[in-house]
C-alpha cells in the first residue's frame, strides 16, 4: 500500500526516489500493467463515487451530487476507460518508410513510444477529483507513475483522495501530496520526469521557473481570456445558437470552467 503523507517537504523527495528507482529497476510497464493500474483508477472512482461527492459538497460549501457525478466522476471513467482501450495500440512501436539508400539495404524503420518515468501533477480546485484523475489516463497508458497534488483550497477532497490513492497503489506507482503553497512550491521544484500544472497564468510562471531548474518539461494548462470570435462571413443564425450553446460555460460551475466565454468579438 503507498504511505500516507503526513511531512510532505522531506516525504516527496523520498516518495519521488522510490518511484525513480522502481521505474529503472522495472523498465516499462506491459500493457497488461498499464490496464491494471487505470483499473484500479476507474474502481476507485465508481466505488467511491458518493465519498467524493459528499467531500466536495462540503469543500465548495454547495454543490449539486448530480453535477459532482457527472463532471467529475462519470466523464473521468470514460476518458480512462478510453485510454483503457487504446492503450495496446498507443504502446505498439508504429512502422515508418525508410528513406533511400537504406532503403535499398534492406532496412527497416519504426518509432518506439518509451515512457518518461515520473510524472508530477498539481490540479486546481474547481474540479478537484477530474483535474486529478483525468491526467492519470494519459499518464498510465504511456506506463509512467504518478505523484499527486490536488488543490489546498479542497482540503476534504484532497484528503479523501489521498486515503484513497494509499489504499488502492503502491507508493512506486502513484501517491498523493496535501498541503499548502509550500508544499506546492517544493512540490513543482522536484526533479520529476515530466510536470503537468492547471490554473492561474500567475501561478504556471511560478511552476515553470522552479520547474526549469532542473530542466523538467512542463504540460501547463492555464486561465486566461475565452473569447467567441465573429468572422465577417458567419451565417448569424448559426453563430447564434453557438454562442447561445456556449454561453452555458459561463454558468457552469459557477463560471469556474475552463470554456466559459467572457467576450464576443463581432466585425
């Protein structure tokens, strides 16, 4: 079972070593590996569906258990059971034409998806159990592990999810930090193999910095404007029901969503 984190500073430096050294101990994950572990991501989810919606009912002071179910339970699972489906196809070496004159040799060619090793994830609030989770599709299938960092300001939830996390993986596979902007900070600052972020531009600068010290690329998923932009030879009635369609984003979740237009732009 991982070990749950109560020092986080000097425990994600360890928990990163375990992970680090398991990875090149066991070299990629099989398939078969990588199905079990989004596996057990998607029983995690479904058997503790109501745990997690109750968690963050109370986090967020409010909030629809339908809502909760929908936006951050049901669509993860399908994104996992998605990756779940493709994961053969995605791992397989993919054949490639060989050029000339190796060509004439008798060469062949291929391209062969490897995975990194460790991958860091620091979510927001706003969804806190699928900013979380979703990332976890993409990083299983590509055979990589996982160390977690869900949002302060969701303490129950991020407590939750950690108990959970320690009950269902390995620590050499993925676990979960709680904590503050500190923790957060030695969190982004740690040599990790990859680093994904989601949330304030303010706050990715902060990652990227700390991340660049030790050369560690970053996916950075940040807020910023969401315009609908009106070409001059839009059909109106058409750019009208989309605009109508998309202004629901602006509503959901209390605006708190990633596709929530803030302006139109008309010619």
């Amino acid at each position: 079972m991982a070990q749950l984190i109560d020092s986080p500073h000097a425990e994600m430096k360890r928990i990163l070593d375990v992970q680090k050294k398991a990875f090149i101990a066991n070299g990629a994950p099989s398939t078969q590996e990588r199905i079990r572990r989004i596996d057990v991501a998607i029983k995690l989810l479904l058997d503790n569906a109501d745990a997690l919606c109750a968690a963050v009912d109370e986090d967020f002071g409010g909030r629809p258990v339908k809502f909760t179910k929908f936006v951050d339970v049901a669509t993860v699972v399908d994104g996992l059971k998605n990756a779940r489906a493709h994961v053969a196809k995605w791992s397989a070496p993919h054949r490639r034409g060989v050029e000339f004159p190796m060509n004439l040799a008798g060469a062949s060619n291929a391209v062969e998806y490897v995975p990194k090793g460790v991958v860091g994830v620091i979510s927001p609030w706003n969804y806190p159990v699928s900013l979380l989770f979703n990332p976890l599709a993409g990083i299983f299938a590509a055979g990589n592990s996982a160390m977690l960092k869900p949002s302060e300001f969701v303490p129950k939830t991020a407590e939750l999810v950690r108990k959970l996390v320690a009950e269902a993986y390995d620590e050499s596979v993925c676990c979960v930090v709680t904590g503050h902007a500190d923790v957060a900070a030695t969190f982004s600052s740690l040599p990790f193999d990859h680093l994904m972020y989601t949330g304030s531009t303010r706050v990715g600068k902060i990652v990227a910095r700390a991340a660049a010290e030790n050369l560690v690329p970053c996916t950075l998923e940040l807020g910023g404007k969401c315009p609908v932009i009106v070409g001059a030879s839009t059909d109106l009635n058409v750019t009208a029901m989309r605009a109508r369609a998309a202004s629901f984003g602006a509503v959901m979740n209390a605006g708190q969503t990633c596709i929530a237009p803030d302006v139109v732009f008309v010619p």
